[in-house]
C-alpha cells in the first residue's frame, strides 16, 4: 500500500507539472507577434500588450503576472478571435474597453488566465453558462462597469470562488436574485452603484461574510428592511447615498459591529435612530428631509469622528438635541450647512465641546448669540479651529461672540450682512485665515486687529465692503498692506487700496544709519548758526555806540599823506551834532575840504 501511494504522489506531481507546463509563459514581444499574425493583412491588431509591476503574492506569480493586454475599438469577432490565438496564457490584466462586446460567448476566455478582468463600457448585456469556468479559480478582480447589464443570474458567478472585487456599477440592474452571490465567499468589495435597484430581496449578501464595502448608491431603492443586509457581519463601509429612501427598520444595521462609514444622505429620510456602533467613524444624514434633531437619535456612538446633517430642513438647534453624543468624545467635526438654522441655544454645543471643525454656512443665522438667553453659543467650543459662518444673515460681531476660541486658525464670515465689529472682537484668537469678504462694512475702530499676528496669518480678505476712507484716519489699508501676501482679496477693496499722501510718507523706510546722519547734520547746522550769530553779536558790540574820535581817525590815502605839519581843527570844538552834519552831507564835506585846502596852501605860502 505504501510503495501505491508513492507512485501515486509521483504521479499527481508529474500530472502537475505537465499541466502547467501546457501553459505557455510568453514574452510581450512574443504575444504581440502572435496578435500580429493573428491579424488580416493590412490590419491594426485589436489587442496589445504591456508590461507592469504588480504585487501580487509570491507564491502566486508566475512569469507572465508582470504583463497585461488591452484591447480597445473593436468589436466581440474580432476579440474572440485574437484572444483565442494565444495557448493558455498567464496575464495580470485582461482590458477590453470602449467596444462593442454586447455577449460573452461560454470560450470567451478558454486560452487567457488573467487575474483582473475588465470589460468596461463595451455594451456588454448577455453571458453564456460557463463563461468565466475556466478563469474562476485564478480571476481576483472583475469589473464590468458601465455596460447595459439588466440581470446576473447565479450561474453566472458561480465558478468565481476566488474573486475579491466585483464591480457591477453603472448598468441597468433591476433586480438581483437572492443566490446570485452565494459563491463569492472570498469577497471584500461589491460595487453595485448607479443601477436601477428598486428593492432588494432579504438574503442577497447572506453568503457574503468576508465583505467589507457594499455600495448602493444612486440606485430607486426606497424600503430598507430588517433583513436586507443580513450576513454582512464584517462590513465596514455601506453607501446608500441618492435612493429615494423613506423607511428605514434601523435593526438592518444592527449586526454590523464593524461598521465604520455609513452614508444615508441624499434620500427622504425623516427620522434616524442609529446607536450601538462601537466602530462607527463617519455618519452622513445630508440631502435628507429632516425639519429637527429632536427627531435624530445618536447614541453610543464612541468612535464617531465626522457627522453631516447638511441640506436638510432643520430650523434650530436645541440644548438637548446633541446630548447622545456626550460619550462621542472623539467627535471631530459636525456640518450643518444649507439648512434653515435660525437660532441656536446658548448651551447647544456642551456635549460636543472638543469638536475642531463646525460648518454651519448658508443657514439664516442673525446673530452670534442665542435669541432665548443672549448667550454666545459657541462659548462652548474652545477647540475650534475652523469656523464656517459663511451666507448667514449676521448683522454685528460683538464683544464675547468668539473670544473663547482661542484656538480658532480659520473663520468664514463672508457673505453675511455684518455692518459693525466691536474693537475687542478678535481678542485673543490665533487666526491664520479671516474671510470678511461681501459684507457691508464701512468703518472698523483702530486697533480691531492688534491681537492678530502678522507674520502667523495666510490668507485675510476684506473685499466687497462698502469702505470710507478719511487720510489721516484711515488704519486698515495700511494694515493690510503691513501683512503683505496674506492679504488676498477675491474682489475689490475700495478707498483701501489708495495710499494717503501722508501715509506714503510714513511708510517709506529709511536704514538706521541715514537716520542717524540726518540727526547729526541737523545739529551740527544748527550749532553753526548760533556760532554765526555770536560772532555777528560780539562784532556789533565793538562799534556801538558811535565814537567820534574813531570816526575821525578813518580818513582818506590822499589824507593821510599829507604833512603832520598841517593844522586841524581841535576835536574838542567840534560838536557832535557839526560832526554828523558834516558827514550825511556830501557837499558839506566838499565845501570842508576845500577850505582845509586853502588854509594849507595860506600856511605854505
């Protein structure tokens, strides 16, 4: 018995390795060769082939893994006949694309052995028994989007053990039988987005237990019931998004303890009771009808981190609306943008106080404060770090409204009605972004933005106001132009942009050192000039008053040659007020001097 199962091993290996042996391992050059020859005279091939790196297991791959073939704008004859020219050939890839490939024949792929397979946009609508058989084991990817597929019956599927993606997207499925996926074991991804599903019968995905992303979206579904996903236990991400649902039985998610993205938004839901989801990350309720929160239940709900109600009808936010989010501790963001928020409570946002991020945009908010108490109802969020107020109605920013986030990088107040913004507003913040932009502001006090660093902030725009500018009074144009780059407006800023005469002057710069020499030279000019003056003063002093008798000694060249034998008239005779007389009157003077004259020439003679 020993010595039979010897040679029976032997032989199973043997049969083994002929088996593999039969398939061929070509080269891309080679299979290239054989599409050529394949070809009428005169024709383009209608596939090629290429090469990639793939990832693929080890002990998987073999040599022909590394090469894919892509056949494109040709019709199913065509393809047949050049895929079946090849010998059982190993491919990462088979691609056939944008062609007119409307049934797949039982042989279709009798010669090829790839392990992802695409057929996509080919007006793919029928396949034969047994078409995928012979690639089931070995095929890990199939994708056949975009076709006019109505229906895939559960023959179709069956041989597929091995399959790890299917994606059906973008057909025109209606319906899908309850057994059609009860082979696919190993599967982890099924697309079935943009079908035309109006229902789907309790049991489908029962056999589906290692799925991990089912998406529905944009199908006609309307009912979910409490057995529509049954056997989906390790789920992880499930897109309902654009159906026209409008009763849910919240038990369907029950079992999905893995859950980690569900998406309901965009259909017409009313109500939402969701709670016991322990790995719940992202839950999305937008494009729904809900007209309140009192009629949202989120409980138990640890893992949360985003949450969207945006683009409903949701006309305020109570105090106790979030409260079954208090153990969502890390709960890091929550949108309510686009809804018909009038008024939030002063005390709304306690259980959810270590959110980061609140959107809160076109909505028809007036104020920053809560209408019952006047209490600023983000008082509460001291984590924030981006606040989107944009398209509000918000007419004033007051003292207090956001002097608690003092963690606040980035806030959108564009698109409101803001007419005033207290001096102490931005007291305290750390804003990197500030968008003010399409308000209608006209005047801001001096020293609005002293709290706000200059060379922290990124991006400020103030445009779209209806700015009045004073030179010599006005500050923000300057200040805008203090932060440089940071200053990016989408509009026009007005008067903001026209630099006083005044404040050009004081802007311009001027190093320490010119400075410093200007200061100088101005003191040492100034300290001439008194010198100037002194020595000007000392020299007066020496002539005033008159004296007479040095008046007198100042006479003419021609005098003073003449002989010291001449006689003068004594000084002392002469009376001051003969003197002056004498010498304001020029012809005095002559008259005086020719009587000297001939008193000379009497004397010599």
């Amino acid at each position: 018995m020993k010595k039979l199962s010897r040679i029976t091993i032997v032989f199973t290996f043997l049969l083994i390795a002929n088996s593999i042996s039969a398939l061929d391992l070509l080269s891309c050059e080679e299979i290239d060769q054989v599409f050529t020859n394949s070809t009428n005279t005169g024709e383009v091939p209608a596939c090629n082939c290429y090469h990639e790196h793939i990832t693929a297991p080890k002990e998987e791959t073999l040599e022909n893994d590394h090469i894919w073939i892509g056949c494109t704008g040709q019709n199913l004859p065509v393809v047949f006949r050049t895929l079946n020219s090849l010998n059982e050939t190993f491919l990462s890839r088979l691609i056939i694309w944008n062609s007119l490939v409307n049934i797949l024949p039982s042989d279709m792929f009798a010669k090829v052995r790839p392990r992802e397979l695409s057929i996509e946009s080919s007006m793919l609508a029928v396949f034969r028994n047994g078409v995928f058989d012979k690639i089931g084991r070995r095929l890990k990817v199939l994708n056949l989007r975009e076709n006019i597929i109505k229906s895939v019956e559960p023959y179709v599927l069956k041989e597929l053990t091995g399959l790890e993606t299917l994606d059906l997207s973008k057909n025109k499925i209606v319906g899908l039988s309850k057994y059609v996926f009860t082979s696919l074991s190993e599967l982890n991804t099924l697309l079935l987005d943009g079908n035309q599903l109006t229902s789907i019968e309790d049991g489908t995905f029962e056999g589906l237990s290692n799925l991990k992303t089912l998406n529905l979206a944009n199908n006609k579904l309307t009912i979910i019931k409490r057995d529509t996903f049954k056997g989906l236990t390790n789920l992880e991400t499930l897109n309902l998004v654009g159906n026209n649902i409008n009763s849910i039985e919240w038990a369907a998610f029950s079992h999905m303890k893995r859950l980690r993205i569900l998406n309901i938004g965009g259909n017409q839901i009313k109500e939402v009771n969701i709670r016991g989801f322990e790995n719940l990350q992202q839950l999305f309720i937008n494009n729904n009808a809900l007209d309140s929160l009192q009629k949202v239940s989120l409980r138990d709900l640890p893992s949360l981190t985003y949450l969207s109600f945006d683009r409903n009808n949701i006309k305020m936010i109570g105090q106790e609306d979030f409260s079954g989010l208090g153990q969502s501790i890390r709960l890091m963001s929550i949108s309510l943008a686009e809804n018909q928020i009038e008024n939030i409570d002063g005390h709304a946002f306690d259980p959810v106080h270590q959110i980061i991020a609140l959107s809160l945009q076109n909505n028809l908010l007036k104020s920053l404060k809560s209408s019952t108490d006047q209490i600023p109802f983000l008082r509460p969020l001291k984590k924030l770090k981006s606040l989107y107020l944009t398209g509000n109605r918000v007419t004033t920013i007051g003292d207090g409204d956001l002097t608690a986030l003092t963690d606040l990088k980035e806030l959108s107040l564009d698109q409101n009605k803001i007419e005033s913004i207290d001096k102490n507003a931005f007291r305290g913040l750390k804003l990197k972004k500030l968008f003010l932009n399409e308000n209608v502001l006209y005047y801001l006090n001096a020293g609005t933005f002293d709290d706000l660093n200059p060379d922290e902030l990124e991006v400020v725009d103030l445009s779209g106001n209806n700015w009045e500018c004073v030179c010599g009074k006005e500050w923000i144009g300057t200040w805008l132009r203090k932060i440089g780059s940071a200053n990016s407006p989408l509009g026009s800023l007005g008067c903001l942009e026209i630099i006083c005469p005044e404040d050009e002057y004081k802007n311009q710069y001027h190093p320490l050192w010119i400075t410093a020499f200007a200061i100088c030279l101005t003191g040492f000019s100034v300290i001439t000039l008194f010198a100037i003056m002194y020595l000007l003063f000392q020299e007066g002093r020496r002539h005033w008053p008159f004296n007479p008798i040095a008046i007198r000694q100042i006479g003419s060249d021609k005098e003073k040659l003449i002989s010291n034998s001449m006689t003068f008239p004594n000084p002392a005779t002469i009376s001051d007020a003969n003197l002056i007389s004498r010498l304001s009157n020029p012809a005095r003077k002559r008259q005086d001097s020719t009587n000297e004259k001939k008193k000379v020439r009497f004397t010599e003679s």
